[in-house]
C-alpha cells in the first residue's frame, strides 16, 4: 500500500493514530519538504516515529516517483506531506502514476491551511478562491492574484491569500556555477504582502483594495496554541505599520474580508483588533454591520 | 484549559495525537451529535479513550454552554467534534463564551469536508463559496444555494454542495403531544440532491446547470479508504440515473464542476466516471479542456 499521509500544521503530535500506524508500518517513508513547512526539524519527526525519513524535494516527487512507489505494491511506502495531501499542493500526480502501476493507495487526511483558517473566525462557507501572492522583483510583478481578489470581493466574498515561501533557492551566482549551495529559507511578511496588494491596486485602480477601509486579517502557525498562533485583524494600513515581530514567526497568511460579513465575524475577530474601535466603525460604516453599541 | 478537538472525518483512529493526549488529560469529554456525523459510534469511542463521553445536542452547546464550560479554567475539559472545529458549523460562539468567561481555549484541528473534497481530484485553489442542500418539502423549497452556485459557476469556479441530514427529527404528531420520539435519521441522496438542483434550474431558468452538460462528482465517506470511500462522476442526468448504492453509505457530499477545469484535474476524474467516454467528451466540448486523443 502507497500511503500518503497529511502531517497537519504544527508538530509531530498533529498526525493522526491512523497516519501514525500507517508510518510505523512502513518500510520506507519519505518526507516531502517543499510545499510548506512544519514547525520543528526532520530530526524531531524521527526520533518521534522511531524512523529515518528520505527527505523528498519537488524534483524527487514530480520525477522520480516511481523509486518512491518502488515496491508499494508488496510492502508499505509512506509519503509524509505539511498540512493534508490535497492541499495547496495536490498529489494528484504521484496518485495517478500509482494507480497505473496497479499499486492500492490511501489517502489519510489532516487538517490544512484551506480549512484551519477558520481559526480566524469567518465563516469558511464565505470564502471564495483561494490566491497565491508570490515575490515581488524589480522586474516580475505578476498580477493574476488581484483579479481573484476583485473577483471574490464584487462578490462579497472572503479570500484567503497565502504567502511565497522560497526554500532551497540558489544565487544566481551559484546557479551559474553550478554549485549547489542554498540560500537561506525566505517567508513573505505581513507588511511585505500588504505593500504588494497596495501596489497592485495602485497600478490597477479599480477601487477593490482600500487601505484604509479593506479589512483583513492575518495569521501565523495556525492551530500552534497560544504560544504560536497569531491572529491580528486591522485596515491594510493598520496591519502595514506594526512591527513585524507582532504577527509571530513564518508561515503567515492573510484574509482580506469580504462584504458579506456577519456581526458575529465582526465580534469574534474584534479580540485581535489594532485598534477595536476603528475595527468595529470600518465594519459598520464601509461593510455596513449591523453591530450593538 | 478548554479544547474543541476535531476528530476527523471517519473512526476513533482519526484523532490527532495532540486531540489524544487532550481528551486523557480531561476530567469531562463532550462528544457533539449534530453538525455531522461520525461513521462509528459513541461506544466505540468511549471504549477506545477509555473515557465515558457526554452527548451534547444542538440546544447543548448553544444555550447550555456555561455547563459545558463549567471549571474549565481550573481543569481540562474537552469538546469532540466531527470534522474540524471551524468546519460547516463553526464553534465561534462558545469559544467566545469561554473567552468572556476568562477561560483558556485551544482548538486541536483535524481534516473536514471542507479540505478533504480535494480528494475528488478538483484543485481546492479553484472552489468558491460552499452552498448547503435543505430537503425541500412541498411548501417549502429555499433556493439561496442555487444563486450562490451561478455566482460560482459565471466565474468559472467548483462549488462545494453539502447535503442535508435530519438527525432528531419529531413527526409532527410527537411533536403537538410533546412526546420525545424521534424520526430515523435521514441523510439525502444524491439523486434527491440532483432532482432538486434540477428542479430549482428549471424554476429558475438561467442555464446554471444542465441536466447533461454540467459535470459533477459525488462523493461519500471521504476518507474512509477503499471499503468505505466512493467516488463517482458524471453528468448530473448520468449520476441521477445510477442505483443509489453506487454512491456508498451516507454522508454524501456533490462537487459541480466549473468551467476553469485542468486537464489534469479532468484525468484524475475519468478514473470514478460512470461514462469514460461521455466524460471526456463533455470536458472537451462543453468545458473546453484540451485531452490527448
């Protein structure tokens, strides 16, 4: 059996008894360590599961899968992913090649970002498309992401953006040399990914992003308990001028609140508020809440 | 500390680890019976935590809370709920209650149909909002959900369609004589669920969705690997047409296809597709997918 396991959000205590058994199970398990991160090292998963985990890059799992699913058919291969399998990023690849080397596969799933964000008190039903906001350089701005948001937003929906990670990146100096030595993992920030929103709609003007009545919200290393998680809810602007250290370690994503908002959302999401009474006026006077005073 | 503690989408083995260690460490355990329902039941929890579990009803965990959350700010007290604690019914309002209450709350998070669906093969970036599927009854036909899937199918986006269950439903003779006598659960089929879609088009008549042109795919038991889990796509005519125990036990959820659908996303479906060849042929023609021949 090809087992392909969802690891949830946090730590090793996020796997299910059933993810837990299928590894302990297993001859060979790999980790895949692209898509998005957990929060503690290899080392710790390990020592937990009492197994070596073969670290799986991007490369590995879209090219070699077939020396992953090498076997699966007599014995049972784990393939651990961050979050659930069907994700941010699917394993429908790997799924397919399996079922046409007529080896059995289960999926076991987890909690992931696309549902965990829930924590942040809007109705997951609200929620419309789900966007990527990549780096900015000088010279590739790529703008696709805003007219989902606009998209979601004429629509008065809510819409999760999530934010570019950018792990075993190499110099374009080590790159042309060919030597493979890795940058240092970059998380995109809140301000970052607010200024990038701005930006865009500076450039696209269609009135879908306001700084100052656009609320959002934005969160890191959900379902990490208090001593992780962070929620913090404000305007763009609001959330642009905190210092950084207020929303917490990377990953980060954010909300932008669409205008179907509830007054229950609005209540639920006041406790992690810059400033509450701007929250609540904004709510009221731009999404037009109907709030007690 | 106060836990709401998702339990996943299928058995006692879908706790998380971290669920586990909360439910042992609890002086009382919650188990709430009505936004959705386990595959298994109550006793086969209680035998696996070794832990007796309270059923809480809907009016429990509404208007009882403070019961619930009696002396949680001195010991572990849990809350079990299926799927995710931010799933279709959030749990927003206790939390708040516990907050007013000045008593520590953390949410253990699991997989729910919400994440889960990307099991269907459908990329979750590409679902709008998620609209819910009342039993119509002669005088009684709401129909907000179809408006909400014509807003998701203009733009091209997967709709997420839940069906409803009747849990704890009086006959309208218990109910007038005050007797506690419930009605049999019941959960609707997907045939019912595409009768009414149907019979809403046709009331409606935008083009939203066409009998033999709108492709879908049923699943139930999501999760719950090869004996439990089905998975079967279609044209709404071909699944309204298949016996209704193709489509497994219940819960059944219905994901209507829109029309930004990837090749791929198209490949992954032929495999559960009452007609291979119809399937493709209506991805191709109506749905514009480029196939290899």
């Amino acid at each position: 059996m090809f087992y392909i396991i969802g690891l949830g959000l946090c730590d090793e205590k996020d796997v299910t008894l059933r993810g837990l058994e299928a590894i302990k199970n297993s001859t060979r398990v790999y980790l895949e360590a692209y898509t998005s991160i957990l929060m503690i090292q290899k080392e710790r998963l390990e020592t937990f599961y009492e197994k070596p985990l073969i670290l799986a890059d991007r490369d590995m799992v879209e090219t070699q899968s077939d020396d992953i699913l090498r076997d699966a058919d007599k014995e049972d291969v784990s393939l651990l992913v961050v979050g659930d399998p069907f994700g941010a990023t699917t394993h429908t690849d790997i799924i397919l090649r399996a079922r046409n080397l007529g080896i059995p596969t289960r999926v076991i799933h987890n909690a992931s970002i696309m549902n965990a964000i829930g924590a942040c008190g809007l109705q997951l039903y609200n929620f419309g498309q789900t966007v990527s906001l990549v780096f900015f350089t000088e010279t590739w701005k790529p703008d696709s992401f805003y007219d989902k948001i606009k998209e979601n937003t004429d629509l008065g929906m809510h819409t999760l953006v999530l934010l570019d990670i950018k792990v075993k990146e190499q110099s374009e100096e080590n790159l042309a040399r060919g030597r493979k030595i890795y940058e240092p993992p970059r998380y995109m920030s809140i301000p970052l990914a607010i200024s990038q929103l701005i930006e865009t709609e500076q450039s696209k003007q269609t009135g879908t992003l306001s700084p100052d009545s656009t609320l959002a919200i934005a969160l890191s290393r959900v379902g990490g308990g208090d001593t992780q998680q962070r929620i913090v809810s404000g305007t763009l602007t609001e959330l642009s001028k905190q210092p950084p250290d207020i929303f917490g370690e990377p990953l980060h994503s954010l909300v932008i609140v669409g205008k179907r908002l509830h007054h229950l959302e609005v209540d639920y999401a006041l406790d992690f508020a810059v400033n509450k009474e701007n929250w609540r006026k904004v709510a009221k006077e731009v999404y037009g809440c109907i709030l007690d005073d």
